[in-house]
C-alpha cells in the first residue's frame, strides 16, 4: 500500500540541545491531538466511509505519518546530546528514569497514549465533523508551540506542519460537503 521513501517530508533542522522544548513537542507525538492518534483515527475510518472519500482519509492519515516522523526526529534531536540535569530541569526526570531520551508515545504532561484517544462514530459526517476538529486542534498546538519557542530552525518545520494541519481541515470539510450532497439527493427507484 506504501512506498517509503527514506527522507522526511519536509527537512528538520534544531539550532541546539533543547530538552523543554522537546517536552513541549512530545504532545504532538503521543498526545491525544497528536500526530498518532491522527494517523490511526483517520486510517481506521475509512472502513465505515463511502467510497467517494476513502482515498481522502488513507491520503491524510499516511501523511499523519510523515508527520509523526518529523515531530520523533525533532525530540531526538532536541535531547539526544541532553545530560540528566537538563532532562530534569526541563521536566523530564520521570520520562529519563523510564526511558532514558529515546521516544515514547506520551503527552506532555507525562499521559501515555491510549487508543481512547482514537473517535470512530460510524457515522460518516459525524467521524469527519471530528476530523476537522482534529485538525484544528493540531493546528492551534502546532502554533502554541510556535509561541513557546525560540528555535528559528525549527519553527520553520513547525510552521510546515502547522500549515498541513489547515489544509487537511479544509479538506475534511469539502468531503463532508460531499457526503451531504449526497445525502440530501432525491432518490428515485
């Protein structure tokens, strides 16, 4: 179903060590708005959605993927040369004592992911009213953490995704455009 090219979708640069900021990305990793949770909402709906959309919701949930790369390149990068003291004056005494600085799905608040986090109605317009609150919530996270940070190479990767999550918004609302069309069609038999 995948061809994985081996580059991220778009390039992740850091200007340095920076374990609070990894902190604060980590919610994009495993947190409920996250890049996961994402990928899995979208890829698990589209087994109860007409056939006019489907494609859309395979397309967006593989680049939730792409994204969920990004935003583990960017943590790693930010801690990888991270001493303990810098991993506990940034927050992250509990995350280093569970798992030194390789990555796990949690939030930024230290919940680990859960698949609760993951909305399937079964009803088309209802899952994707969902998905484009979804997305607008990775959108305002992405530019919170925007407003938290002060590594210009990095916002620059931030901005990217920040900018997917709108036009994956505006695309969940044309499809469910669609699927009303569809639904408010006279039928004659």
């Amino acid at each position: 179903m995948w061809v994985y090219e081996k580059k991220l979708q778009y390039p992740v640069k850091v200007s340095s060590c920076n374990p609070k900021l990894a902190k604060f990305l980590i919610e994009q990793y495993g947190g409920a708005d996250g890049e996961l949770a994402a990928a899995l909402r979208y890829l698990n709906q589209r087994y109860t959605i007409p056939d006019k959309v489907i494609g859309l919701l395979t397309d967006i949930g593989t680049e939730e993927f792409a994204h969920l790369e990004m935003i583990a390149t960017m943590v790693f990068k930010l801690t990888k040369d991270a001493t303990p003291d810098q991993m506990k004056e940034a927050g992250l005494a509990a995350h280093y004592a569970n798992h030194d600085n390789a990555l796990y799905y949690e939030s930024a608040a230290g919940v680990p992911w859960t698949a609760s986090y993951i909305a399937a109605k079964g009803d088309p317009i209802a899952d994707l009213y969902e998905d484009i609150a979804a997305e607008e919530k990775a959108r305002a996270t992405y530019q919170w953490i925007i407003n938290l940070s002060d590594d210009v190479d990095l916002n620059d990767s931030l901005r990217f995704l920040r900018e997917r999550e709108i036009i994956h918004s505006q695309r969940f609302r044309e499809a469910v455009e669609i699927l009303k069309e569809e639904r408010d069609r006279k039928k004659i038999f």
